[in-house]
C-alpha cells in the first residue's frame, strides 16, 4: 500500500487530537459534580443549553453563512412549549417536553424561515430580528396566554420515567439534570458533526461560498437553506426546554433581541470558522459575564470593550487562537525532531 501523503496524515493527527480533546473534556465535566461546589454546577447547566443552540446558530452562521439576530425566538418557543406542556398539559417526562418544543420549533421555523431564507446578509438578519420582536411582543402583551412579564412557571419533570422529586431543587441540577444535559450535548455534537460532515453540509458550503454556481451545479439552494434554518431552530428549542426546566420559568426575555445579540457574542467569542468555536463561546461567555457582574456594575460596557477587542485582534474567536497555538507547538516540534 501507498504511504499516506503528508496532508492526509496532518488531518489524521488532527482528528486524533480533536478526538482526544473531546473525551478529555467529557471526563473532567463528568467528574465535575464530585469536586465543584453547587453554585458553579448550576452555571455550567446554562453553558450546556447554550452549547446546543450554538451548534445550531453555527450550521446557519458558520456553515450556511447565514447570520440570524433573532435566533432567541427558538428557544423562546421551546421554554414555553415546556411550560405549557408541563403546566397546562401535565406532561412530565422531559423526553416527550423535548419532542414537543422541537415540533413546535419546526412548525413555526418553517414558515419564517421559507420567507427569511430567499434574503441573505443583512435582510436575513434583519428579517429574523423582526419575526423575534413579534414574538417578543406576542408573549409581552397576550398576558392571560403567556403571562405577559412575569412569563410561565415550568413544573418539575422526570428523567427517563424517574421520579426525582424527593430530591431538592440544587440536588436535582446538580446531579441528574447535569447529566442528562450533558449526554444532551454529546449526542447533539456527534449528530451536528455528522450533518456537517455529510453530502447536506457540503451543499450548505457550497452555496455559502457561491450561491448562483452551486445553482448552476444543480444545488437547490434555497431549500437547503429552509433545512438548515429548521435544523438550527430545533437545536434553539432544546436549548431553551433545558433553560426553563433548570429555572422553573419560561420567560418572554428570552425572545428579546438582546438575548439574540448574546448568542451572536457567544459565537463569535469562540468563534464561528471552527465547529467547535461555539461551545468554547458558551462556556467563555458564561464564566466571563460572572465575573465580570461581581467586579464592576458596568459588565455590559467591558463585554462590549472585549468583543471589539476579540474582532478586531482575534477574529477567528479563542477556538481559532487555541488552534494556531497547537498548530505552532506541533510545527516546533517537527522541526525539532528533525534535527
């Protein structure tokens, strides 16, 4: 058999090295819960809800080259769906929560996403940021529906059938629902990767590079597009059953276009050029908007300074800086064993 060239067997060692990372990572945050302290436990839940939404925002973003500022509207929809479904329907089995915030996800990603997708750069974003406010408002205003400001509580749900409600509120997020949310996480990376990796994310490249000639190449583009924008919108409403069900509340904040502007943060912090760029942003954003609360009172002004800084001084985010920083270890390496 041939030897291997020299690019194949790059891309080999970096595979290995991804793979490597990932199980690291999965161990440490699995050993997590017997050496941290409760408080930090319970940050860590959100960052797993928000790694979920990042996987889909970036299919859209990073993949597709399609930026959307009203993103939140899906996991607006998947809160609530929890919440009606926990509080009105009284449903307690997270699985079937999490079936029906990404059937509602889905109904309602269809339509606004075959009117948003004909549009791209700043009429997609803009289109997107539209239809969340409408939501916003919808949830602000109908208040015998939603519960206007105050929004919807979300009861207690069980975990594959079990019923956990002997333990208390921190016991439970700190012990199974971290779990669960961390397998949630897994398995939406390992689905996502694929996706990316198939025919479908190869079509979504090549209209994101060029859309009239993967026109031309028979790529239809604006139906990939609406695949897409659906499969990031189911991603959202996951996220946003996790963030209720950690809360207890689904809250119409979560639609507002601020909390849209959050995620494009996340995702450009850890940025969006690596497929994992968006989880490291969840987890920087998180931690960094902790500690930057307890330091000074103006957070969202230093936020702001250091996401000029990241564009302007590190623009393919801190997953980018990680990999040229590997990238000139392993060089230096070379070179040493070479002489």
């Amino acid at each position: 058999m041939p030897a291997p060239s020299t690019t194949e067997a790059a891309r080999r060692n970096r595979n290995l090295c991804a793979i490597g990372g990932g199980v690291l990572l999965v161990a440490v945050l699995a050993l997590l819960p017997g050496v941290a302290s409760p408080y930090t436990l319970t940050m860590i839940l959100p960052v797993f809800a928000y790694a979920i939404a990042l996987l889909g925002l970036n299919l859209l973003f990073g993949t597709s080259g399609l930026l959307s500022f009203g993103h939140a509207l899906f996991l607006a929809i998947g809160a609530y769906a929890a919440a009606v479904m926990t509080g009105h329907w009284g449903v307690k089995s997270l699985e079937l929560v999490l079936l029906g915030g990404i059937a509602a996800a889905v109904v309602v990603a269809i339509p606004v996403g075959f009117l948003s997708v004909r549009y791209t750069r700043i009429f997609f974003g803009m289109l997107t940021l539209s239809f969340g406010m409408l939501f916003h408002s919808f949830l602000i205003k109908f208040y015998n529906v939603t519960g206007g400001d105050t929004g919807m509580s979300v009861k207690r749900v069980r975990l594959l059938g079990l019923d956990l409600s002997h333990l208390s509120r921190v016991e439970f997020q700190t012990g199974p629902l971290y779990y669960y949310a961390l397998v949630l996480v897994i398995a939406a990376t390992l689905l996502m990767w694929r996706i990316v990796q198939s025919p479908f994310g190869l079509h979504l490249r090549a209209q994101r590079d060029n859309a009239r000639k993967a026109e031309y190449l028979g790529v239809r583009v604006h139906a990939f597009r609406l695949a897409a924008f659906v499969l990031s919108a189911a991603y959202g409403a996951v996220a946003g059953v996790l963030l209720a069900v950690r809360s207890g509340n689904a809250d119409p904040e979560l639609a507002y276009w601020t909390h849209s502007g959050e995620l494009v943060f996340m995702t450009v912090l850890g940025g969006f050029a690596s497929f994992v760029g968006p989880l490291v942003g969840a987890f920087a954003f998180i931690f960094l908007r902790d500690w930057l609360m307890g330091m000074t009172e103006f957070w969202r002004l230093a936020m702001g300074g250091i996401l000029v800084l990241v564009v302007i001084f590190v623009p393919r985010g801190l997953a980018g800086l990680a990999a040229d920083a590997t990238t000139r270890l392993r060089n230096q390496f070379d070179l040493r064993s070479r002489r």
